[in-house]
C-alpha cells in the first residue's frame, strides 16, 4: 500500500497498475506531541495540520 499523492503518477504512466482498482484503505493517522511550551514545536504542530488539511481525505465518520 502507497500513498496515493506518491503514486498517482506511476499508475499514470503505466509503471505501477493498481492490484484491486476502485478499492481504497483509510488509515487514520494522528499526531502526537509532548505539552511542552516551545515556539519551535508548535511551529511544527502547525505546519503538520496545515499540510494534513491541504494533503489528506477525511475519513467519513470518524
């Protein structure tokens, strides 16, 4: 299994195909931090949920 924004160009050009095409697996993925007052860490946190929000699918009902 592979993210698709990595493959999506493989199967495109035929380099990769798709084993079961039309089916899909959502996997939850979290993110977990210390609660630690840091600028630098909270600078990640956001660019974490920003990418995530620009990035991933929500996953229907959860």
């Amino acid at each position: 299994m592979m993210p698709e924004d990595l493959v999506g160009s493989a199967i495109s050009a035929g380099s990769l195909i798709e084993i079961a095409p039309g089916h899909h697996l959502d996997v939850p993925l979290y993110w977990h931090r210390w609660r630690l007052a840091s600028p630098a860490l909270e600078a990640v946190t956001q660019a974490v949920r920003t990418a995530a929000k620009v990035s991933l699918h929500p996953i229907p009902g959860a």
